[in-house]
C-alpha cells in the first residue's frame, strides 16, 4: 500500500468513525429521553395514566420536556467535546505537556537529548516534514512514545525516559518512524477528536454523579426527580463512555498494525521496531505510563500504556506485533529476555557502541552537477514512504549543514533570519527591495539579521535548501502565532517584491508561509473541502507548463513535455502550451487549489509532474530538489532523491 492508499483508507476510516460516534451521540441522547420517560411513567399512578390515555398519551404530554432533555443531552456533549478540542488548541504540544513532558531545546547539550533530536530530525529531513517539537517525559520509566497535533505544522512527538534509557539508535528510530506514520497517514487529526468526542460523553456521567452528591440525603419530595435524572445521567454517560473506548480502541488496534507497517518501510529495517517491542516485553516496566492523562491519550502511544487486555485494549497483543514483523519469532523468548534483564537492565547508549551505531560513517552529498534518474513508479513508492537509502541520505544530508549554519538554527531568531535568507536574491537592485519590505514588516534589525545569515547561504548546496527550511521551521515555532504571521507577512512580501524571483527562490517561499500557516492554524485545512483532479484541470495544467518550461531548453522541448504531462494527469483535457510570461502569478493561484485535491488525484499529479520534468531524460540535481518542493507544497513528502 502506497502513500496515497494510506490517504484515503485514513479518510475512508475517519469518515466511518466520524458516522459511527454520531450514532453513538444520537443513542446517547435516546437513551436519556428514554430513561426520563421511564422515570415519569414509572412515578405516575393509574389514575393519571388513564387520564393522559396510557403511556401513548403520556409521551404525548411531556414530548416538550423529553425533547427539551435531548436537547440539553446534546448540548451538554457538543460543548464539553468543543471544550476539550479547544483546551488542546495548542497542538500536539499541549497535549504533551499534560503527560508530563518537558521540550527538548535545539540547543541542548545533554548527549542522550542530542541523540534523540538527531535521530527525530534525520527522519523529518527524510519524510519532508517540519521537524516536530520534542518531548521527554521525564518520569515515565516505561517503554513508550506518542506523537501529536491537527497537522505536521503543529506536531509534536514525545517519548519517554525509558525508551531513551533502554533503546539503542536503530529500536529507538524505529519508535520515532512508528509514530511519523501516524504524522503521515493522518492519525493525528483523528487522535484529537476522539480525545474530545469521548470527554463529552465523560461529562453526562460526571453531571450525574454530580447531581446525585448535591442531592444526597435530601428527604424532599421534589428532589425524587432530580435524584432520577442524575441516576439517568450518570448510567448513560458511562455506558456511553464504555462503547466509546470499544470503539477507540478497535480503531487504535487497526492503526497500529499500519503504524508498524510503515515503520518497517520508513526503516527498511524489522529488528528496530521489533527490537523495542521485544524490551517492552523482557523489561519489568513494560510500556505502562503512570501519567493520570494514559486512559485519554491511550489510543496515540506506540506501546499498551495502561495494560488493558482484550476489547478493551489499544493495541494488538506484544507477540503478534513482534511476529508480525519477524514471522519466525517465539513468544517463549519473552520469558528468555525478562530473566536476563531482571539481572542486567539493557542500557541504549552501550548497545550503540557495542553495535557501532554511535558513530557512523556519514556518506558525501553528490556532486552539484549530478543527474539524477527519476521513475514514476518508484517516484510513487517513495512519497510518504522513504527507505533505507533515503534515510542515510537524509543523515548525510544533516551533518553536512555547515556548523555556522547549525548555531543559527538553534535559536528562533536567527533561524527566522536563515528562512529569509534563503528567499534574498543575488541581484543588488531586488535584494535592497526585499530588504526594504523585511524593513517595513519586522523592523531595521531583522532585515540586518536576514543579510548577516544570507551570506552564510552563498554557495549552499542544493540538497540542503530543503533540510535548512525544514530545520528552521522547527525552530520558529518559539516565536509564537503573532511572530509567526508577522514572518509570513514578509515572506509573501519578499517573493512578490518586483515579481522577479527564481522560480526556486519562489516555490521555496510559497511553500515556507504554507508550513508556517498551518503551525499558526492547523485546522483550517481541515474546514476545506477536498476536490477531484477533474475541477483543479486549469490550476494542473499551468503547474505541468511552469515545470516544463523550467526544465527544458527550447520551446518546442518544453511543449512536448507539458502535453505528455498532461495526458498523463488529464487525457481528456486539451489545453495548448503556452509560454508561461505570468508564471509566479499562475503559480500564486494554482497550487492552493492543488493542495485540496483528494489522494488518488494527487496521485495522478504527481505522476505528471515527475513526466514533466523527466521528458528530456536528463534531470538536474536543482530540477529533482525543485520537485521535492511542489511534492512537500501539495503534502505528498518526497525524501531526498539523490
């Protein structure tokens, strides 16, 4: 299963769930008109029973309260879900935060922390994604890990003592490629809405313990009803609760299985992922987490971190986990390793140097005026889903970032001023314009800021635009949502100054304030409504001329190669080839109506794309980063192809 298959069973599965919970609700509410009726038809006598004429009638005489109740009931779970996801506003950092967890700076110097960064930065840098924020939770001796958030913009992942103390480099990538599958496959969104969905539900029954302690010992006549209703609330809500976490947790289950599946492709590799399931199993801890926030975030961690079994359990059994990933394993092993570990703890930093994992040998970056060799079949097998070779590139590609460069995107300001920098062209006469428009939007000292880093950029390999931009969009997150906007701000005012920048310079830019609006707000996607390839023909069709004009030398090439691309996206659309003059216009309008096509679309797109600037059969290392760029703008993450 391809990245795009991912996709839409993620939306197939969301909008099942999504179907499943609202009838849940719609029960819910049933059930507490239903047991008010009960209560009034139980309390009524005879004589008013005849009276209304039976229980038909008696429906018929308080249908005004009974519905005035489920009105209340859905209000009361609305509210309290709408809460809930507002409480968690803040991301995946918020709910990392409620688990304990404590930020791991850029800037740290704790050789365990580094460690971690390194590993979760060398997968981001493979996967085209944001680095995420980085989270220990300090007092958490267990074998676990979450990640978090609406969207890649906001996520964050966040692991526990143990796994850092217990892991070595390869279970611990494995661990952190496990939860960038759910960044990907678009669990997270998900994770959130069921977090607030069930605290909704948790509120009838916590309003109708509520209800029955306030009217504990009354002797009232009229409490008799209060009393009934807070009984009412209070069953339904946990009844409620109960099949909710029926629910979650079979969903959790499915996702698991997938998480892990991914992992292996991320890694290419069984025995780290494998490696750490085993230690959960062999080691007295386990994967349990004594946070009091488990049960609600129970359903996001890589490993049982309440030690439920059965239905009521949010993954799948250790030992089928672990065969799935190594056929030939015997759960008596298990046995094997909790005794060997009873005596010896494993120890993840003496395994990296025991195993050689501390200090690998890094590769070089290919030459500049490399061609790279692009297939559309492999192309679409490695969006989403980078191997082994991808993730080694993506490590030689992190530690050849020069170390001036490094210092600068430790600390928001300076890697605020590297973004910019990366957009400044070399032309004097538009770089004091761009300077100008910084000038006016942050003030004389960032636009000081931005010409000091830029020159740190002269000369910047091609390969590492993309690792610099996504390291720095990291980093930037520490400016808040108001200096956030305000970078936005001058990035869409530097790239349209004079309207004169490269068509790299200017992809890189559009696709910097997307990544930066969606950590500002990363639920406005979500509120956008997706589109078939069909309705995006015009903004397709103008993309494939822009690339295929970019990447060829003669009109006559550069058509050839825009009608191939576009048969394979669109065959029925005839739209001739055009010099595209306006291109950064084009540009402007086509690819935010690109980035809501739906996953099989994007598929198609992608394809084209890759014949647009593959016709000629030479592709140059910038023409294959240039792509990265689209893909990483229309959220189909390429991994470094060369």
């Amino acid at each position: 299963m391809n990245f795009f298959e991912r996709q839409a069973q993620a939306r197939s599965q969301s909008k099942r769930l999504v179907l499943l919970f609202i009838a849940a609700v719609v029960a819910i509410i049933t059930a507490v008109s239903g047991g008010l009726f009960l209560l009034l038809w139980l309390g009524a006598d005879a004589r008013d029973l005849e009276r209304v004429g039976g229980p038909i009638g008696l429906l018929a005489e308080f249908s005004g309260l009974l519905l005035f109740a489920a009105a209340v009931t859905a209000l009361v779970i609305a509210a309290a879900s709408l809460y809930r996801i507002a409480s968690l506003r803040g991301g995946g950092a918020a709910v990392a935060r409620a688990m304990g967890g404590r930020e791991v700076s850029e800037d740290t110097r704790d050789p365990e922390m580094k460690r971690l960064r390194n590993v979760v930065e060398e997968i981001a840098i493979a996967s085209s994604l944001p680095v995420p924020a980085i989270f220990i939770m300090e007092d958490e001796p267990g074998i676990n890990a979450f990640a978090a958030g609406y969207a890649p913009g906001d996520a964050a992942v966040a692991v526990s003592r143990g796994a850092l103390m217990h892991l070595n480099r390869d279970e611990l990538q494995g661990v952190i490629a496990h939860e960038f599958s759910h960044v990907l496959n678009g669990d997270m969104r998900l994770n959130i809405r069921l977090m607030g969905v069930l605290f909704g539900v948790l509120a009838l029954g916590v309003i109708g313990a509520r209800v029955l302690e306030l009217t504990r010992g009354s002797r009232s006549r009229d409490a008799g009803p209060i009393i009934g209703i807070g009984v009412v609330l209070m069953v339904v809500g946990y009844v409620g609760l109960f099949f909710g976490r029926l629910i979650k947790a079979a969903v959790s289950r499915q996702r698991e299985f997938l998480a892990d599946a991914s992992a292996v492709q991320f890694t290419r590799q069984t025995h780290g992922i494998a490696g750490a399931l085993k230690k959960i199993g062999g080691l007295p801890a386990g994967s349990k987490l004594a946070s009091a926030e488990t049960e609600e975030v129970a359903h996001m961690l890589f490993g049982e971190g309440m030690g439920f079994a059965g239905l009521f359990a949010t993954h799948p059994p250790l030992h089928e986990r672990i065969k799935a990933l190594e056929p030939g394993f015997n759960p008596s092993e298990l046995k094997r390793l909790q005794a060997q570990w009873l005596k010896d703890p494993p120890r993840g930093t003496d395994e990296d140097l025991a195993l050689g994992l501390a200090q690998r040998q890094r590769g070089e970056l290919p030459a500049r005026e490399t061609e790279v060799e692009l297939q559309v079949e492999r192309v679409i097998e490695q969006v989403g889903a980078p191997d082994v070779k991808d993730f080694l590139r993506a490590g030689d590609a992190r530690a050849a970032i020069p170390p001036a460069i490094d210092l600068a995107l430790q600390q928001p300001e300076r890697a605020q001023a590297l973004l910019l920098g990366l957009l400044l062209d070399h032309e004097e006469r538009l770089r004091a314009q761009q300077l100008h428009a910084v000038r006016e939007l942050l003030g004389a000292g960032a636009a000081e800021e931005a010409s000091v880093e830029s020159a740190l950029l002269i000369g910047l390999h091609p390969a590492l635009r993309l690792p610099v931009l996504l390291l720095a969009l990291g980093t930037v997150r520490h400016l808040g949502r108001a200096g956030q906007q305000r970078l936005v701000d001058a990035v869409d005012a530097l790239i349209h100054a004079d309207g004169e920048l490269e068509l790299f310079e200017h992809l890189t830019g559009m696709l910097l304030s997307r990544q930066i609006e969606d950590s500002i707000d990363p639920r406005a996607r979500a509120r956008q409504r997706m589109i078939k390839l069909s309705e995006a023909g015009e903004a397709a069709a103008d993309l494939l001329a822009v690339l295929a004009w970019y990447g060829h030398e003669s009109e006559a090439e550069a058509r050839r190669a825009y009608l191939s691309a576009l048969h394979a996206a669109l065959p029925q659309m005839a739209k001739p080839y055009a010099p595209p003059q306006d291109w950064r216009h084009r540009l402007d309008q086509a690819l935010p109506v690109l980035d809501r096509i739906d996953p099989p679309g994007k598929r198609l797109l992608v394809e084209a794309l890759v014949v647009a600037i593959t016709h000629d059969q030479r592709v140059s290392l910038e023409e294959a980063e240039l792509l990265r760029t689209v893909c990483a703008y229309l959220r189909c993450p390429l991994p470094p192809v060369a």
